[in-house]
C-alpha cells in the first residue's frame, strides 16, 4: 500500500482540486467502504486536503472530518469538465468509463465534478468522522516519522519491547507513523543496521543514524512524488520517482551500491519481504 511519501503526494495533489468544493450529492455503490455515522456531508464545503500517517483527511467546513485509506488497491479518481486526476493505485479506471464495477463511492460537487473512490479487492475504506471521532481515531498512532524523529523517544518506546527486530519496530504504526516496508528497508541499509537486530542491541549512535535516516528518506521520497513500485501512482496517474533512487529495495541479487563486495539478499522479517546487504548490514554476533 502506499507509504508516506506517497500519501503525502496524493494529498497535495488533490487539495489543489478540491479545496473550497461543496459537496451536492453522495452515492454509496458498496455499502461496506462507506461509514458516515458522524452525520451527512452533504452540503459541506471542502476546506483542504492533507495527511496524517498514512491516512488521507479532508476537513469540511462543518467541523466534521473525511478519512480515507487505499489500502491494497484503493485509488481516488476526480473528473471535472476539463481533466480527470487520480492517485493511488493504477488501473485502466484512469482512462475508463466512470463509475464501473470498481466504483464503491462517488462524491458530487455539482456540474459534471465528481470524486470516485475505486477499490479493486475492496479493503479500502471511507469514514466521516467528528473532532472525538478524529482524535480517536489517530490517538492510536506514534508521531510522524517527517520532518524529523525525536530520538529519545525511539528509545524510550524500544525499552518496552527490547525484544522486538528493528525491522519490527519502525513498521508498527504505533510507535512512528507513515513507515512502509519500502523505506524501512531503504532507511535500515543507509544507517547501516541489519533489519533482524534487536532493538536493545542499538547503540547510541545507530539510534542517531537511523531517526535521521528516515526522515531524510522519507523528506527526499515526497520530494521525488514516492515510489513506484508496481502499485502506485500520484493524482496526475504519473508514477514517482523514488524508484531511481532504491537501494536495496526488489534489488534481490544485484551488487551492493557501495561497493562493499556485498550482494543484495532477501529474508523476511516480521512477516514482510526484507531487504539489506549482508556486508554492509552485519548482523551483530
């Protein structure tokens, strides 16, 4: 699914469509991708478009909330009378004739303007939610992982589960927000620490290494439009171009970029496709 950078792009992309639309009609084409308990949007104006985690949010002007999460093979798809823009996950529904079969939820701002939310294997989903509703919701997740990672804070939050892989770690959501597995892998290569290493293991100055690692990473990857791997694209339907700049990421078998003599190997770890160079990312004995 798309990682922070990713998200980060979709959502500033779309904001430069959608703030200050008012919403004139809604259609639900899949009752499960659509939860607006929190009250109708239904006449609300969009105020702006941004992220948190990995999570899409649209304020509206009434103080309700939209949140929207891709998933596997969400994608957002705005059509207007001039262009049509989409971000998340590629389809032919880019082009297609809307809405289709993948079609779960259309957002009318009047006219021939229309937001449609796709999702191939429905895991996606799309939830109004209020202020507590919002502060719930996101309570749950650690802070950011950019502009920057308190590095007192990953240590403190690794002395609760001293037992847990690196790799592990810096996934779980609840300890840093927005780490996918394509910028853990390429974070834990740059800091030079081998994805299985225990957290207690860390030194000092690898817990340093790697708090600015991520977030420079992850800064450069926004700044690139993120990575297409095989399942994203930004609202534009234009691939990133993060891509051009992995390091161990799918490069399986390949020579380790710093010519360490290493070759490329894949494991998993914490049930996830893991990544790194052997030579450079020594385990520790």
């Amino acid at each position: 699914m798309p990682e922070l950078p990713e998200v980060e792009t979709i959502a500033t992309q779309l904001n430069a469509k959608l703030a200050g639309k008012q919403i004139t009609d809604i259609d639900v084409l899949y009752d499960k991708a659509f939860d607006d308990t929190a009250g109708t949007i239904v006449g609300d104006t969009i105020v702006r478009v941004f992220r948190r985690a990995k999570t899409l949010i649209f304020t509206l002007k009434s103080g309700l909330f939209i949140l929207v999460h891709l998933k596997m093979t969400g994608q957002l798809i705005y059509q207007d009378s001039e262009s049509r823009v989409a971000g998340g996950h590629p389809s032919h529904d880019f082009h297609a004739s809307l809405p289709n079969s993948h079609t779960r939820l259309v957002i009318h701002f009047g006219n021939t303007d229309k937001l449609y939310f796709n999702d191939l294997r429905k895991f996606g989903w799309v939830r109004v939610v209020s202020k507590e509703g919002f502060k719930t919701y996101f309570e749950k997740f650690g802070p950011d992982a950019v502009p920057s990672i308190d590095v007192r804070y990953l240590k403190q939050r690794a002395e609760r589960m001293p037992r847990s892989s690196i790799k592990k770690f810096i996934l779980d959501q609840n300890v840093v927000a927005g780490i996918g597995n394509i910028y853990a892998d390429e974070s834990l290569y740059d800091a030079r620490i081998h994805p299985e290493t225990l957290v207690s293991e860390l030194t000092d100055l690898e817990w340093e290494k790697l708090a600015g690692s991520i977030s420079d990473k992850l800064k450069f990857a926004v700044l690139q439009g993120g990575t297409t791997d095989s399942d994203y694209v930004n609202a534009y339907g234009e691939k990133g171009g993060m891509q051009n700049y992995l390091n161990v990421y799918h490069k399986t078998g390949e020579s380790c970029p710093r010519d360490c003599g290493g070759v490329i190997e894949r494991i998993r770890v914490a049930g996830r496709g893991t990544h790194f160079c052997p030579v450079c990312q020594r385990r520790k004995a």
